[in-house]
C-alpha cells in the first residue's frame, strides 16, 4: 500500500514556512478574503527563506503570540537574550506584496516592530532578504492567514498600530463580500490595538476607498484623523501597486484613523 503523494512530496521550503501553518483554518466556515500564492520562487528569494525562516519569520498556526520573544534582539540566533523584556511597540501589516515599502518604513523607524502578514511566498523571500540585506531587527514575517492571527495568537491591546495598504479590491459585486475592510474584521482588529493605535488603510480603488471610510468611520471604537479621507503621508513609501494605479489614472486614498 502506497502512501499518499502529499507525505511522499519533500517540502519545497523545509527550514522555511509551513505549506499550511494552521490546516483547522481551512475547514472554518467564513469568507476567504484572500487566496494562497506561490507564485515563481527565484533561488534567490528560496535561499532567503530557507535561510533565514528561523529568525525573521512566524507561522500563522494559531499559537498564543508573545509579542517580546517574537521581537527578541538576535531572535533565532545565537546572539538571541535568554530574556526577551518589553517588547517595543508593534504594528500589523496585513499584506505586503514584495516587502520594498515594509523594509522602507522598518529602516526609517527602528524603534517599531513590524509584524508584516502575507501568503505570497515569493514576496516573503524578498522581504526576508531586504531585511537581512539592511540589518532590520524590527521586521518579522508572518505566513498565513490575519484572521487566525488577530482572533487567536494576538492578545487585547497588544498592537500600536494597524497597516493595509492596496488590499484586493475585488471589484466585481459579487465578490465584495471577499473585501477585507468589513465591520466584523475592523471590529476583531480594534480589539487587538492599543488605545492612541493607527488604523492606516491606502488603496487607489475609489469605491472600495468610499467602503473603507464608512465601515471605519462606523466603528465606535475608532476616531477618523481627518475630515474624510486622510493626505497622503509622507512615512508611507510609494508602492508597486501604488505606481500601477496612477498610471491608470486611479486616485489614490488612504484613510487614518485612532482608536479610542
């Protein structure tokens, strides 16, 4: 009797993360907002996570998060302290693409961790080299799914800030129900930041921006910056995505709010 070809297949990635870090999320019954990507891995990209998995990354497995050891100096090293202390304060970023904009913003202000969440695997490689490449100790990588993350793994109040920027639009009606930006997500997110925590959103696509406004401006929670839509700040690196749009003639919004 064989076995099956999911145990005879070596795992493409075997210091690196996991193919499915939380496989009890697959059978929960809620609306994907996302779908996993491999994509093409260059070797360079390969050689980043398999390398350096141990030390920048995070599996999104469900696992209660301490916040301090996961930002630990040194972390999967052998320099790593044996006490992690107080964490410095941590921002989610739920969706990254290549990671150009994470690295940006991580060099440009060392004293906050970046918790950065993606399934695109190729964009994981690149950002554990961007960070390897500048010496970030404020960048971790996360794989999997942001809901299990918030819901299970983060604690109340935990976070300084929230970050998503060019999120799938998913522009056709009947796939709005995939948006990520919706009350019962904002509502989970607003408990896992602390109070005086930014909710950052940016996307070029105007109805979707439109969506975000109302659904954050509903929160009772959360207190909008700005009158409306936000200008653009300048701590927020131009993005791939960001590029695209314009030069199709999107306008771009991003959105600032606080939590109370």
């Amino acid at each position: 009797m064989s076995s099956s070809p999911a145990t005879d297949r070596p795992a493409m990635f075997p210091d690196g993360p996991a193919a499915r870090p939380h496989p009890g999320a697959h059978h929960e019954r809620r609306i994907r907002t996302f779908h996993p990507r491999r994509g093409r891995v260059t070797d360079a990209q390969a050689d980043a996570i398999n390398r350096l998995w141990r030390r920048w990354g995070q599996d999104i497995d469900g696992t209660p998060l301490d916040l301090a050891e996961l930002f630990a100096p040194g972390r999967g090293t052998d320099a790593a302290q044996d006490s992690p202390g107080t964490p410095p304060p941590v921002v989610l970023e739920i969706g990254f693409g290549m990671g150009d904009a994470t690295a940006a913003m991580a060099a440009a202000d060392p004293g906050t961790g970046i918790l950065a969440v993606d399934v695109h695997t190729p964009g994981q490689g690149n950002l554990l080299h961007l960070a390897q490449d500048a010496g970030l100790d404020n960048v971790r990588v996360g794989n999997g799914d942001a809901v299990v993350l918030l819901r299970d793994m983060l604690a109340p109040g935990s976070l300084a800030g929230l970050r998503v920027y060019f999120p799938d639009p998913w522009p056709k009606a009947r796939h709005h129900k995939r948006r990520l930006i919706q009350p019962e997500f904002v509502r989970l997110a607003v408990s896992r930041l602390a109070p005086g925590a930014v909710v950052h959103c940016a996307t070029d696509w105007e109805p979707y921006a439109e969506q975000m406004l109302e659904v954050l401006g509903a929160e009772p929670a959360l207190r909008n910056a700005h009158d409306g839509y936000a200008p653009r700040p300048g701590f927020r690196p131009m993005t791939k995505f960001e590029r695209q749009g314009l030069e199709k003639g999107h306008v771009v919004n991003d959105l600032l709010f606080v939590r109370v």
